[in-house]
C-alpha cells in the first residue's frame, strides 16, 4: 500500500516527453479556499510546525527519496496493478546544508502565549534546487 496517493489526477496541459521537466514536492495539510480572498487559507503555525519536523526527521537519513508513480487510469479495469505505467519519478530530501536552505525562516516560533505566526515561507522548491 502506498504511503500517499491520488486516485485521480487529470494534468493542465499534455506532457512531453521529449522535454526535461523540475519536480518539486512538499509538506503540507489540506487547506480550505477562501473564495472572498481568492486563495487558499493559510497553514496554521502548528501545521507548519508538523511539517517542518517531519522533514527534519526525513533529513536525518541520507539517500532517502520518495517514489512517485504515475499510472494511466483505464476505463472498465478494476484492478490497479493493470494500469500501464506512465513514469515513475525519484524525489530526493532537500540538502539542509546548502546556504539557501540555512537562511530560510523557522516555520513557527513557541512562546508562553502558544504559537505565533512566522515570517513569510520561500516560494516552495527555494533551497533545494
């Protein structure tokens, strides 16, 4: 059983594979959006928190990645193991020792009144590549 999936996923635009593509993955929770602001809510600090110690835990174990699968889903075929394969994708940790990642914010800082709000994330994928 996968350790995270999306039984259905349809791309914005056709991939081709004659071009090299950068892909990028993080940690996140499900967040609502907000249709008065046109965005999604904000992470909670707690949620940032989670996320930013979950990927530290990741970090500690070098040569770890995450597989990515991507299956073409066929009609009238119930069983997933049949679904032709269409790539299948490494993604390695981030490397928390490059200067780019040693300069990024702490995602939530504790005080005696709880959580507060950190500055402002990168843009997600800065410091990894």
């Amino acid at each position: 059983m996968p350790h995270f999936g999306k039984s259905n996923h349809q791309f914005r635009t056709t991939l081709d594979s004659t071009k090299q593509y950068r892909i990028t993955a993080w940690l996140n929770f499900k967040r609502t959006w907000n249709d008065a602001q046109q965005k999604y809510e904000p992470n909670t600090p707690e949620e940032i928190s989670v996320c930013r110690k979950l990927f530290e835990q990741l970090a500690q174990h070098p040569g770890l990645q995450l597989q990515l699968n991507i299956d073409e889903r066929m009609r009238d075929v119930d069983d997933v193991k049949q679904f032709p394969r269409a790539a299948i994708v490494n993604l390695y940790v981030g490397n928390q020792q490059k200067p780019d990642f040693q300069t990024q914010p702490v995602a939530a800082v504790e005080t005696s009144s709880g959580f507060e709000q950190a500055p402002p994330q990168p843009e997600p994928g800065k410091g990894f590549m």
